[in-house]
C-alpha cells in the first residue's frame, strides 16, 4: 500500500513539474475559419498538415484543402467512382510514405495528388457499420491501425491486405468492445485502444488484448467507461478522455501503475472530453464536448479554460471541440462542431488585451503608475480607475453632482504626479484637480480661470524646480502646486519667439533641464530665463526638418536622444547647430505600418516601442528597422490614445486604446513566430483559364502535381501564363510577404503581398527559364530559398533543330542536284557577264562624258564670249567686203559695156554679163554664210551666257530660239523643227541652266523621232512643236513630238539618274535627270505625257512673280 501510495506522489509531482509553458499567458487571441470566412462546413472533425504544408479539415460536409488563402473541397460525387466515398469525413492521417488516408463513414480511401482524385479500401467482409472509420493511426513500420464501430482493423501498407480485430464474448484477450474510439501508441510499440467499454492494450506483434475499465461502480459506468479519447503524451503519461471527464494513467509495461482523475477543482467540468492533444512545448490540450478548451497549467495544477464568448470574435469559436491540431509553424488549431476551427499561434504573443469586465470604460485616455502592483487609468467618459495587477480588480471615481470633491468631469484626460507625490488629474471640461487617494478627496486648481480651451488638459509633467507644466488647447501653463500661482504662455501672431501654437500635445523636460513643447504647429524648446520659444517646423524643401507638426509625443532616449511623435512618422534630433535643429524621421517608407504616433516607450534593450493608429511597433534605433504588431497579436484593436502610454519600473509597458481598454506586455516576453514558412506553387493559368479545371492544354506538361512540380514545358502558343503560389504559414496569411523572379526576365527580385499572390508573363521567346518565389511569415522571417520551378517554352516546329537539320540537309540536295545544271551554264554566264561589264563600263564611261560635259556647259559663256569676238571680227570683214564686191561689180559691169558700145557683139556682152552674174552669185553666197556665221555667234552666245550667282529676271523666249536655232540644221533631215511662243513673260531664273533643259528635251525629242523612222523604215521628217501659254502664276512651255512614245511600264524612272531607254552604250540616263534637277530647283515642274508609238509631250511649268 505504501509502495502504491509512493508511486502516486511520484505521479502527481511528474504532472505537476514546471515545463517551459509554466507561465503561458491566461488569454488567448483566436483567429477564426468558418463558413462565412470561405470555409465549406461548419462542422471540423479532424485536423492535418501534410508533408506540402497544407492544411486538411474533414468535417460533415466533405474534406476541404487549405493553403491560407483558398479552399479547395473534394465532395461525394456519386456518379464518379474515384470521388470521395461520403461527405461526412471523421479521420485523417499521413503516413510515414507521404500518403494522406482519409476515413468517411463510408469506408477508408487514399487520396491521389497528382489526379486529386481518391482510390478506395473496402472491406473484406460485409458486416454493418464496417465501413464506419473513426480514426486512423501508423506504428511507423507500413501498418495503419484504423477504428471504427465494429472493430478495430489493421491494414498492411505494403500488401494492401486488411485484418479486423472483433469483440468475441468466448474469448475473454478480444478485443474489449467493436465499438472503438482512440488509439495511441506507447514507447514500446504497444497500441492502447479505447472503446465504449474502456482501455485495451495490445502489446507488439500479439493479438492478446488485456482490457481495463475506468470505474468499476454502478453509478454512470456506462459514461465513465466509454472513452473518447486518448493521447500518451512525451513524459509516458496517458490520458484517457471519457464521456463524464479526464484522466491521467501513469503505465509501465503495458499496464497502469497510477492515476489521476481530474474534476472541477482541477478545471474539469463533467461532461466528455472529446480531443486530446499535447503541443511541441510539451503542454497538454483537452477539447470538450461544453466546456471549450482547456489547456493544463503544470505550475497551477489546474487546467486553463478558454471558452467561446458571444460578441467576442477573438476567443474560441464554439464550445464542442472535436479536434486538435498544431501545426508545424505552432499554430493550435482547434476544430469546433458548430464553429468551424480557431487558430491561435503558440510561438508568438506576450501581449494581453485588458477590455471591459471591471474598467468604468474601455476609452483609456492616460495612465501612470502607481506602485509596482497597480495602475491610474483616465478614460474618457469613465472617470478615474485604480486597476489592481494582480487581482485585475478596479477602484473607480467619478462625477457625482451630489457628493462634494468628487471628480469634477468623467471625461478624464491627463494624469500627473508632483515631487510631492500627489495625483493631479486633467479633464475634458473641468480643468485641472488635486486627488488625495487616502480620502477620495478630488480638490480643484484653477490656474486659468474663464478660458474654456484652458480647461481642456492633455498633459501634466512636473519637472525638476518643483513646478507643474499643463499642456492645454489654450496654451502651455506653469504652475507652482505649492503656492497655486500659475504663469501661462500663448501663441502671438506678432511675436516670432512666442509659442508656436495654442494646441499642445505634450511635454517634455529633458536631463539637461530643458523643456520641450508639442504644438500642434511643431516642436519649440522653451527658454525660462526669456521666455523664448524656439520653433522646430515641417519643410516639404528641407529632408532635416520635422517629418510633421503635430507633435503628439515626447521621449528622451536613456543615451539622450530625443525622439519626437508626430502625426507622420517619427523623428529623431540629430543636431542642433545654428540656431537650427535637424531631425532623421521614420515613416511608412521605412517600415512603420502606421506613421500617426501616439505614445513612445524604450525597453531596456534600447528599443522604442511606438503605439500609432494601427498598432504597436517595436523599433531598433541601431539597425533602424520596424516590427509591426496589430490586434492579431493579442493587443487592443483600433486607435491609441494620443500620451496614453506608460512603463513600470520593472519594464512592463502599458498603453491605452481609443476604444478598446488598454494593452500590456513585457518586452523581454514577446516573442515572434520565428518558424520560416514553406512555400508552394498553388496555381498555373494559361490565358486566365487555370491548368486545374479539365484536361491539360495541349503542348503543356508538369512533372507532378502543381504543388510539387519543379518543372513545367509550355507550348510557344501559350504566350500568356501566370503562376500563382503561397506560403504556407497561417499565424496570419494576409501579412505573408513574397517576393519572384524570372530569371533571364527579371533583373531584380519583384515585392508583393498576400493580396497578389501571382506573377504573369507574356510573349517569351523559347527556352529554359527558371522562376523563383520565397516568402516571408508576418514576423518577416524568411524562407529564402522558396520554391524553383524550371520552366521549358518549346519552339515552333520550324525552329527545332531536327526541323532545321531536315531543312540543311533538303538545302545541299538541292544544291547538288543544281549543281550540274550550274556547271552547264556557267560558261555562257560568263560570257554574258563580260558582255554586261563592257556595257555597264561603257555606260559609266559616257554617264562620265555627260557629267563632264554639264560641268563643262559652267566655262561656256566665257568661252563663248572669246570665240564671238575672234570670229565676228573676220566674219564682219568679209561681209563687208562682199557687199563691196556685189557693188563693184556692177559697175565694173557697166562699165565694160559702156567701153563696148552698144554695137558690141552680142555673144560678147552676153559672155560678159554671165561671167559678172557669176561673180555676184559668189559674192551673194559670201553674204549669205558671212550672216549666217554672225547669226551663230549671236546664238551661241545667248545659249551660252554664263549664270550669275542670283536669279535674273528675264524672258525665256530668246534663249530658247537659240537653242533651237542650234539644233535645227544639225536635225532637219529628222524633224520639222517649229517654236511658237503665245506667252514669254519675264520670270525669275538662271537662263543658262533652261537653255541646257530645253537643249535635253529638243535633242531627246530628235532621237525619239528618228528611233520611230528606223524602226518604221519611213524616214519622212517628223514634228517637233515648241510652244508656251500662260496663267496668272505658272509659265507652261510644251515640247511635244511625233516620235516613238514611251513605254507606261518605264514612264515612271525616266527621271532616275542613269536610267536609260536607248542600247547600251547610247546613252548616259543623266539627260533627264538633271534637266529634272534644274527645273525644281526654279521651284517648277518637268511632266511628261506619252502614247507609245503616238509621241510623247514634255512639259516645262515655271513660277511667274507674284
């Protein structure tokens, strides 16, 4: 009896030990999935992570797949075989291969990954409620040990062969009960099984099973015995949940040798415990079936009770707790019945959430000290409270119209405390008072009497002198508590060094005795000895200046850094040199979720902890780096009060909620959830229409399911894909980071959030590419090396290289078989070509005469002027001396027949005159080529003339009938050369370069008419008609001939430098293109009209003045 009495002390202090959650914080934060959050069912039966990281919830409305953000379902089809047997799914497990065993009421199945589709495990047998799985449990060998209600069945993983296990009354080493409802395993393999009638044991590699009962009385036997749950815990300890409550059995060597049972004392209501579970700290956790969760507190040796709360959304969902789970980030989850699951992460928190229960409000306004046990609240509209620490009891003091020195306003400010120790508390309406807490006594202190912006209080601090500063919305006071004297300081328009603004947040003395002021227009440093305010404001130019003017806090640092709270940011005095103060500021760009400051605490690590309008953030000043904590950390939700902040001597912090109660932590205990997460591909889409809905687009292929894969071949026609993934941590999904990149696309890693979960690209060229993710938990741990996915973009067909080795190979036979036809014609090729070189070389040859030739027509007036004199200077000579000789002649004639007579014979007169007549003949064809020398000289040098460097104004008909003159007797056998001039107004131009365009179209008009007789072999002089007409802008000169035409096919390149109609070797093809040249460089226009074999008609357009 002693021996037994001994063991059970010895039992009692092993539950007893202090395990590292001793001290775990008696409130708990749960976030919730439930339907009206996405999550399928309400009803959350059992609870798993697979291998991938995600999270599986069975329940009464099918299996649902969890990745933090999305669900994904599998229901009973009861069309398709390979669907999930029944909708009501009660047990999970993976096994040591990675294989996820799902149990329905309908029977065991092995859920598929890579097809998410389900293979089947019947019975052998056909017994009623076989198929009625319960739970499913591995000894790590290959074997699953599955319950259900009529047996318990062992199934071989490796041959698929399944062995049930039955009560049978005959054999008294049966199993118990059919009727089986847990299971665990000891350090020894051996499997302890819970039935309706109690405990088995089944020691390894036996089928004798050794029963034991809970309570062996005749009152609830029934209830007592039925076990609904059971769980060995690390210490070897078994706890068995049962219909009526819980108990704790120490075993050894199969059986127990101590017990506990566990009441209300303990935290244990009557009533069935339903889920027992023990976390990776080594805490136990029991699920009840009424009473909510309860966690054993090993210090208190009572269990910890954590109940749904109606109008709480931050505690348990439901109070039936059918399963337990933590996952490997340390997240608790607890699956409800009718609340789907709450979730609460076990590696982060130190926070606690003070609301309502004893607090008069939960608008904490202000708070201070008092002693190391209790707390001075101000709440706005509460009053004053006294929170006690330990007990969490409140002492509250109001307005009370009917009892005298009672708090003169409920809407309670300020609190402050003088070097005498006395409370000075500052209100909304009331002003400023005097509390003496022995007798509740509240006595007021006017300082400002009749100014009602004075009586609204923000802050009071006393400094060193002994002196009271008052921060107010009607300026800065000064007031002595000792003599009740008050000195006020305003904000003057006139004054420059007055104070910047009547509205003051804060106040601040530091320890080198200076004071600090807060202004909703800046920051001033008060001078005491002037009276002078020195203003610190925001420069939108300066990067030094304050971040913002509404300075709401004031903290000195312990290495005397001041650190200023404002409403955009906060900002840190770096210098004051100059009469000028320079800040470094922290805002949103540099991590802190919340710019709108409004308390600042340091911890004695040095860090600043800053409660602005989104939480609390815990700042290190040397790596200037944010952590951001929010109401999901277990901390008010909502605003702070602007000043409502306050650390105890031993380091707690405390800060007051807009609407919310208050906050309290210890630095030194909040922790982060330092678990990296895994991260996942969850989706690829093609074109916006996901791979996971019907058959695989042609061209595309993964080698595993999207969640594994680790490569994926695209078609080059699925230029559009996105991928989408997640990070499978659920402390809190929505504040995951992520970060891609493609590389070869991205140069840099791209930044998003849980919002955009997904990367799209379009239009890549074929290749290999690889695309990396990795993502972050909401503490901002990182899994750096994330997921990879190698991605391969197939070419076209026509850019594979068997295609283009195809294409190389046809490329040489076909060489090949040209090869000999090539060879045959080379020779003739040959000859052609030499025949082309010549021509081509001729063809240069006179385009170079011609391009000689045009420069050449620059010298010619000169030379023209030389020629003109040297010849018309004989010319005229000889035209004189025949016109003399014709004269002379005559007379000579007279003369010889007047020395004749007139008897003189006839024959010898007649011989006379024929012989002077031949002579003036001569002489008549002396005159004749003597005028037509002077005609020529006249028109070569109108044709001629040398351009000056201007335009002249002149008329265009005499050099154009010299050109024609030129021209006419070199071409009269080929055409009948007319000029006709209706209009020669005198226009800006250069008249030399017109007369080499009219020369180009005359000659090229002559060589078109005689092409047209040789071809026609009727060589009958053909036409060539000049002529001209007139608008009021434009001077029309047309030269239009009878000759061959033009072909319409060339019509258009007549005009380009060397192109030719005529054989080779004829012409230069410069001709018309520099007569082109010419005429738009007159600013006019050379056109062309043609009829082959008709004749063609070239017509000049030139500008008249305006």
């Amino acid at each position: 009896m002693s021996s037994l009495r001994l063991s059970l002390a010895a039992f009692l202090l092993c539950l007893l030990c202090p395990v590292a959650w001793a001290a775990a914080p008696d409130r708990l934060r749960f976030e919730q999935l439930n339907p009206a959050l996405g999550l399928p069912q309400s009803s959350v039966t059992a609870i798993m992570q697979d291998r991938d990281g995600f999270m599986w919830f069975a329940g009464q409305g099918g299996l649902t797949r969890y990745d933090g953000y999305r669900f994904l379902t599998f229901r009973h089809d009861p069309t398709d075989a390979t669907s999930i047997s029944d909708n009501s799914v009660q047990a999970l497990h993976e096994d040591h291969a990675g294989q996820l065993w799902v149990g329905t009421r309908n029977g065991l199945q092995r859920f598929n990954p890579r097809s998410e589709d389900f293979s089947a495990y019947p019975p052998r047998d056909s017994k009623a409620n076989y198929l009625d799985v319960r739970n499913i449990a591995s000894d790590g060998k290959g074997i699953l040990w599955i319950t259900t209600r009529s047996g318990l069945v062992r199934l071989d993983g490796a041959t698929g062969q399944l062995a049930t296990e039955r009560h049978d009354p005959a054999n008294p080493h049966s199993l118990g009960a059919d009727d089986v409802t847990g299971l665990a395993f000891d350090a020894g393999g051996g499997l302890w099984i819970g039935t309706q009638q109690g405990v088995d044991y089944l020691a390894p590699g036996t089928r004798h099973f050794t029963h034991f009962r809970i309570d062996d009385s005749a009152v609830d036997a029934l209830k007592r015995n039925a076990v609904r749950s059971l769980k060995i815990d690390r210490a070897g300890t078994l706890w068995v949940g049962t219909a009526l409550g819980l108990e704790a059995w120490r075993i050894a060597a199969g059986a127990p040798t101590a017990r506990r049972r566990f009441g209300s004392a303990e935290g244990i209501n009557p009533g069935a415990v339903t889920a027992l579970f023990e976390d990776s700290h080594g805490t136990l956790w029991a699920g009840t079936q009424t009473d909510g969760l309860k966690r054993w507190d090993a210090g208190a040796g009572r269990f910890a009770a954590f109940a749904h709360q109606s109008g709480n959304p931050a505690s348990l969902a439901d109070n039936y707790v059918a399963s337990l789970f933590e996952d490997r980030a340390g997240i608790l989850w607890a699956g409800t019945w009718f609340g789907g699951t709450s979730r609460v992460d076990l590696n982060a928190g130190g926070f606690r959430h003070v609301l309502s229960g004893a607090l008069s409000s939960n608008k904490i306004s202000a708070i201070l000290g008092d002693g190391p046990r209790s707390l001075w609240l101000a709440t706005y509209g509460g009053g004053v409270n006294r929170y006690d620490l330990q007990s969490g009891q409140t002492t509250v003091y109001r307005h009370d119209a009917r009892v005298p020195h009672s708090l003169n306003d409920d809407l309670v400010t300020a609190l402050g405390r003088d070097q005498q120790g006395q409370l000075w508390v500052g209100t909304r309406n009331g002003g400023l008072s005097r509390f003496d807490p022995a007798s509740g006594r509240f006595t007021p202190r006017a300082f400002a009497t009749g100014d009602a912006l004075s009586d609204f209080i923000q802050a009071i601090v006393p400094d060193r002198a002994g002196m009271l500063w008052i921060a107010s919305r009607g300026g800065l006071h000064r007031l002595d508590p000792r003599t009740n004297r008050a000195t006020t300081f305003r904000h003057d328009a006139a004054i420059e060094t007055s104070l910047s603004d009547n509205f003051i947040w804060a106040i601040l003395e530091d320890t080198r005795g200076r004071l600090w002021v807060g202004t909703s227009n800046g920051l001033d440093l008060f001078d005491p000895a002037s009276g002078r305010f020195r203003h610190a404001r925001h420069d939108s130019r300066d990067a030094a200046s304050l971040i913002h003017n509404r300075v709401s806090f004031l903290h000195e640092a312990a290495d005397g850094t001041l650190w200023v709270g404002t409403g955009g940011g906060v900002s840190r005095l770096v210098a004051d040199s100059g009469g000028k103060l320079q800040f470094k500021s922290y805002a949103r760009q540099q991590g802190l979720a919340n710019p709108a400051v409004d308390g600042i605490l340091e911890d004695d690590n040095g860090h600043l902890w800053i409660s602005n309008d989104g939480g609390i953030a815990d700042f290190d000043p040397r790596k200037e780096t944010f952590r951001n904590y929010t109401s999901r950390d277990g901390m008010a939700e909502g605003d702070y009060f602007v000043g409502a902040a306050w650390r105890q001597p031993d380091g707690a912090m405390f800060f007051g909620s807009f609407n919310n109660g208050f906050t309290m932590f210890d630095p030194r205990a909040v922790r982060g959830n330092d678990r990296a997460p895994p991260v996942v591909m969850t989706d690829i889409q093609i074109y916006n229409q996901s791979v996971r809905s019907g058959p695989a687009p042609a061209g595309f292929v993964l080698d595993a399911p999207i969640h594994r894969a680790r490569r994926v071949v695209l078609s080059h026609t699925q230029s559009v894909f996105s991928f989408e993934f997640a990070a499978l941590h659920f402390a809190d999904p929505q504040r995951n980071q992520y970060a891609y990149q493609l590389e070869g696309v991205d140069r840099s890693w791209v930044a998003t959030d849980a919002g955009k979960r997904f990367a799209t690209y379009t239009n890549l060229d074929p290749g290999n590419y690889v695309f990396r993710v990795k993502a972050s938990n909401k503490d901002g741990v990182w899994n750096e090396a994330g997921v990879a996915l190698a991605i391969t973009i197939t070419p076209p067909f026509w850019k594979t290289w068997w295609f283009r080795l195809a294409a190389g190979l046809f490329v040489l036979a076909c060489v090949y078989a040209v090869h000999r036809i090539r060879v045959r014609v080379l020779l003739g090729q040959k000859r052609e070509l030499a025949r082309q070189v010549a021509a081509s070389l001729q063809g240069l040859q006179n385009a170079q005469q011609q391009l000689v030739l045009h420069e050449k027509m620059a010298s010619l007036g000169t030379l023209s002027a030389g020629i003109a004199h040297e010849i018309n200077n004989p010319s005229n000579f000889a035209h004189a001396g025949a016109q003399v000789l014709a004269t002379e002649l005559e007379r000579f004639r007279a003369f010889l027949l007047a020395l004749a007579g007139t008897d003189a014979d006839a024959a010898v007169t007649d011989s006379l005159n024929a012989r002077i007549d031949a002579l003036i003949r001569q002489s008549a064809t002396i005159l004749e080529g003597t005028s037509r020398i002077r005609d020529l000289v006249r028109d070569l040098g109108t044709f001629a003339r040398p351009d000056e460097g201007a335009m002249t104004t002149a008329p265009i008909g005499p050099n154009l009938l010299a050109t024609v003159h030129l021209v006419r007797t070199l071409y009269a056998s080929v055409a009948d050369i007319t000029c006709v001039l209706a209009a020669d107004p005198p226009l800006a131009c250069w008249p030399a370069q017109l007369n080499q365009v009219f020369m180009n179209l005359i000659v090229n008009a002559c060589h078109a008419i005689e092409d047209k007789q040789q071809r026609s072999g009727d060589f009958t002089p053909g036409v060539l008609a000049i002529s001209s007409r007139a608008d009021a802008a434009w001077l029309y000169v047309d030269f239009e001939d009878s000759g061959s035409g033009i072909d319409p096919g060339v019509i258009d390149h007549i005009y380009e430098p060397f192109f030719t109609t005529k054989p080779t070797g004829q012409g230069t093809g410069l001709g018309l293109s520099i007569s082109f040249g010419i005429v738009e460089r007159h600013g006019g226009s050379l056109t062309v009209r043609s009829k082959p074999g008709q004749g063609s008609c070239f017509t000049v357009r030139l500008p008249l003045p305006a």
